[in-house]
C-alpha cells in the first residue's frame, strides 16, 4: 500500500510542475483585466518595420506572378 501512495505523491507533484503555465497564464488573464499581459502590441495602422517589409515582399511577389 506504500508504494500506491509513493506513486500518488510523486504524480501529484508532476502534474502541478506540468499545469503550472497554465495557471499561471489563468492568473495572468483574470488579473490584468481580460489581458494577460497587458498592452504588448500595438493595434490600428501603427508603422512596423516588420509590417512594411511583409508589404514590399508580398508586392515583389505578386509583380513577379503577374509578369508570366
């Protein structure tokens, strides 16, 4: 009977080390409001150097398909 309680503990303590991130993230969400981490991320048409270099390669692209 030890050992079935030895194996309880020991998967106890497994499962809390494996659903900890989403409790934390549960946390996270429930605190700041319906955002877990709060403003990270700019909305609307906010320039990024990211966003303007996907538009020029997706224009390259499409010049390139249209050219056939």
């Amino acid at each position: 009977m030890g050992e079935v309680t030895e194996l309880f503990v020991v998967m106890f303590i497994v499962a809390a080390f494996a659903f900890a991130p989403l409790g934390y993230f549960i946390y996270k969400f429930t605190k700041a409001g319906n955002k877990p981490f709060g403003e990270i991320e700019p909305h609307g048409d906010s320039p990024s150097m990211v966003n303007d270099f996907a538009e020029k390669i997706i224009k390259l692209v499409q010049g390139l398909f249209a050219k056939k």
